[in-house]
C-alpha cells in the first residue's frame, strides 16, 4: 500500500476533479466552493495561489472539468476545460501567483460535447464527452470539430438519442512520444490504445473487463437519454499517461453504493501495447491522478477524510520494469 509522501489540506480546497503537473507545480481544479484553480508546490507543501469565479462572463466557471497543461516548452500554461460553456480557458500560473485577476482569453469548443480533451504535438486535440457517433473526436489546433475517430463498441446495443453517448463516456490521454492515444470508459471497465485515425492498436488486459449497464430513459423534453440501473458501475474514473505507461484509476463500484463511489484506492498500471503491469493501492480513495515524466511520482485528490493533494512515491518495481521496457528492441 502506497501512502503519501506529503499532503497538502486547508480550508480552501473544495471538491478536486482534476491536477495536473505543469513544471514544477501542481495545479488543481477546484469544482465544489468557488470553482477555482490552485496552484500547489508539492514539494512543501504550500498554497502559491489561485484563482477563479462563478459565472457566465470571460474568465468565469460553470462546470470546470478538465485541466490540460500547457505547450511542452512552456512551465506557466494551463487551460481550463469549462463543460458547461463549452469552452477552453486559457491561464497563466505566474499572474495567478501574483494575484492579477484580469480575465484570462477562452476559446470556444465547435462540435460534440467534450469532457476531456488532450492535445498532441501537432497542436491537434482529442476529446472524450458526449461525443456524436462514437467516444473520441478529433479537433483542429483551433478547437474547431474535424470528425470522431473512435466508434462505440461492436458489442453495444443499438440505442436512441444520447443513450450510448452517456453510457460510453470515455477519458482520452495522449503518449508523450506521439503518434498513440488511449481512452478508458467511465461506466465500464474499457480501455483501448489507438492511433490519431481511430485505428485500434490494443484493447488492454483489464483484469475485470465489463461493457456500461444502462437502463433506457426520457429527459423531462421527452428525449431519449441514459437512465441508472441498479447494476450500472463506475469504471475507470481518472486515467493519466507518461512515455511508458497508462496509470488508470479504477472503480468497479456501483452508482448507488455508500460513500463517494467513484473515488478509488486503486490504479492500474498498463503498458502502451495494452500489457497490464500491477495494481498499485493508495491508502486513501483518490478521484483525480497525474504522473511525473519519469515515472517516480504520482499525484492524487481526494475528498475524504476532508478534500486533500498528496504525493506517493512510485514503487521501484514500476521503475525497474520500465526501464526494462524502454530498452527492448523495438520499444
């Protein structure tokens, strides 16, 4: 059992859905108190700064998603996914520490529903949400919708309106190196690594495979969406990549199960040829996960006993294995 390194809690942390590691800091999406944006030293630990607020305007929140971190030459970049105005908030981390409140540039999304979107080295992006046709779309650098690349299931059923849509649900993550993506379902336990095309290259070895069990059911304006069965089960709930591995959060509970179902205190470690490695336990359940490059540390969120950030060093098992990896031929 891995247990944190440091921890970082105060009053000022609400619910975190999201970090991610940009430099040496870490940023954290708040979306319970004010939907804001903290930024962490990890190393201390310590608050630097933060910012944001609720609302409509430029600069402001309604359903703060995803956190993508900047260009790879750049350590002060951080964009903000906002599902709720379907747009891409653009921040830098020095102003946040200096407290400038000036509101920040958004970009607006054109196409299907993201709710988590990648970007790889091209400058293209990728999206998981409620993506029309399938589970990823693909994006021009300028955020505008090109096409989905990534279909439902063979083995789904045929459903009305944003049936399948909801039930497939989908994280995407991007390999460091280019050239590869991964998707993991949120309501089943899936995941499969493809090329920028859709072109499927593995489906991983989930030790507890499962498609999303859903009921059929009507919105209050009659249209057809996903209803809650009894059996429905939380998946994979957070998925994080470095140039060697996918470390994916995985739940395997019910929606309807006590407690905060979808926070887990396991991650599973796959390889990018779909090989599962091991299950590594926290100590407490996690909802959000990041990696550092080198594999020597992950990062987590939590909600209990009270919303915290921690630091787990990673076990040398991992490390020996992924140096093992890396110096195969043909890796």
């Amino acid at each position: 059992m891995l247990t944190p390194d440091v921890v970082f809690a105060d009053s000022s942390l609400g619910r975190i859905v999201e970090i991610a590691l940009v430099g040496d800091r870490l940023v954290a999406l708040d979306a319970m108190l004010d939907p804001a944006i903290h930024v962490i030293d990890p190393a201390r630990p310590r608050r630097l700064g933060s910012y944001g607020r609720g609302g409509d305007g430029p600069g402001e929140f309604k359903d703060p998603e995803q956190l993508v971190a900047g260009v790879a030459e750049s350590d002060d970049e951080v964009w903000i996914l906002d599902g709720g105005h379907q747009r891409m908030t653009r921040i830098s981390l020095s102003e946040m520490e200096r407290g400038i409140t000036a509101a920040p540039e958004t970009f607006r999304i054109d196409g299907p529903n993201a709710g988590a979107l990648v970007r790889v080295e091209d400058g293209r992006w990728f999206g998981g949400g409620w993506i029309t046709g399938g589970r990823i779309a693909r994006y021009h650098e300028d955020l505008t919708y090109d096409r989905t690349i990534l279909g439902f299931p063979a083995s789904s059923a045929d459903a009305p309106g944003t049936t399948l849509l909801q039930a497939y649900e989908s994280w995407v993550v991007a390999d460091p190196a280019g050239g590869r993506l991964a998707a993991a379902t949120l309501l089943g336990g899936l995941l499969e690594i493809f090329d920028y095309d859709g072109v499927s290259i593995a489906h991983a070895a989930v030790p507890e495979p499962f498609e999303p069990v859903w009921a059929q059911g009507r919105s209050r304006s009659g249209k057809a969406v996903m209803a809650v069965s009894g059996e429905t089960r939380y998946g994979f709930t957070d998925l994080a990549a470095t140039g060697r591995y996918l470390y994916a959060l995985f739940s395997g509970r019910r929606v309807n199960d006590k407690g905060v179902p979808w926070t887990s205190h396991n991650v599973q470690v796959y390889t990018w040829g779909g090989e599962y490695v091991k299950t590594l336990r926290l100590d407490r359940a996690a909802e959000a996960i990041t990696i550092d490059a080198s594999d020597t540390w992950l990062y987590a969120a939590g909600l209990e006993p009270r919303p915290w950030v921690g630091r787990f060093r990673l076990p040398q098992a991992v490390l020996v294995k992924s140096l093992l990896q890396a110096t195969r031929p043909g890796s």
